[in-house]
C-alpha cells in the first residue's frame, strides 16, 4: 500500500499499524530525513506504457505544478516550449545512453552541454562531459542493438540538438534555457 500524507502525526500511527501487524521492517518512509527516495522519472519509465518521453516531459510539469503550488506558465511562451525541448531531449539522451533515468542526470547532462562550436572539438570537453558520454554510449548501445529500433530516431534528434542546435543558440538564450531548467530540477533535488 501507500499513504500519502503531510501531518506528521499519520506517519507515528502508520508505524503503530505496521508494528501491531508485525510490518514493522516492511515500513518504508520516504521523507527528508529518511534515506529513501522516489525516483518518478524512473517508475514512469520503467511501465511498460510509460516510457514515452511526452508522458515523463508532462509528469515532470505537473509534479512541479504541485509543489509551486501554481501553473508553471511555461506552456505557450517561447521560454516554456525551449525548456520542454531541452528537458525531452535529456530525457531521451540520458534514457537511451544510460537505460536508467534520474533528475541528477538530467542536470549534468544539461549543464555539461557544449556551449559553443569549439566545445566540440575540444578534447578536454569531451573528456570531462557527461553529455558527450551519454551521446557516445547511446551510439554505441544503437549500434549493439541493446536499444529498440524505435529509439534510434528519438536519439539521432536528441543528438542533433546537443550537437548541432543547442550550441548553437545565443549565449544569452542558452544561459537562460539552462538557468530555468537547473532552477526547476534544483527544488527537486533537495
């Protein structure tokens, strides 16, 4: 089962109800200060009928509607659609590069990004980029046939945007793409 609660009182006699049926060491607890954590992305992910990257971009969206407490505003301006094509092409990246999902991920995939034509071909970014490890292990896992071949479009759109458009942008633009998108994933990860 699972209880979903925010007084802190309904945790004490959840515990209570485990420890008089004898559940008591199947309780889990996920709270700040417990050291279990719920990885949405990843249950999403993992359903058969989940892995589509749409779904994980909305559950994204409505999970921090929920804790803001309002509408993002991101869904018809210009800055919103930008960071929906960002977070969808990290999903796709990372979920593709890694077979696994994670917000930690998603924001080093972002913030490791070439940020110019000359990150590129620069040696040392490569050797140091999360982004350039998960676009080289994704081309390696298409090539060894461990990712569907329905997948393969999704990673070479993916790549062409790390590759090609994302480097591309303005400084001022890509600065602020990034900054919205590390400050949404940042009250997740706390």
């Amino acid at each position: 089962g699972l209880v979903l609660t925010v007084k802190e009182d309904e945790v004490d006699l959840w515990r209570a109800y485990a420890r008089a049926t004898g559940a008591e060491s199947r309780l889990l607890v996920v709270s700040p200060d417990s050291p279990y954590r719920f990885n949405f992305l990843e249950y999403e992910c993992r359903r058969p009928e989940g892995r589509q990257t749409e779904n994980l971009v909305g559950l994204f969206y409505s999970i921090l509607e929920t804790i803001e407490g309002e509408d993002s505003g991101t869904t018809d301006s210009y800055w919103g659609r930008t960071l929906k094509q960002l977070l969808r092409n990290a999903i796709d990246m990372v979920a593709i590069a890694e077979d696994t999902i994670s917000l930690a991920a998603l924001e080093e995939m972002v913030k490791s990004a070439p940020k110019s034509q000359d990150d590129l071909l620069s040696e040392t970014w490569r050797t140091h980029s999360y982004c350039y490890q998960c676009l080289d292990r994704g081309d390696a896992r298409i090539k060894s046939g461990l990712v569907p071949a329905s997948r393969e479009k999704d990673f070479m759109k993916a790549s062409s945007y790390w590759m090609r458009e994302f480097p591309a942008l303005s400084d001022k633009t890509r600065s602020i793409i990034e900054s919205c998108f590390t400050s949404m994933v940042d009250s997740f990860l706390r």
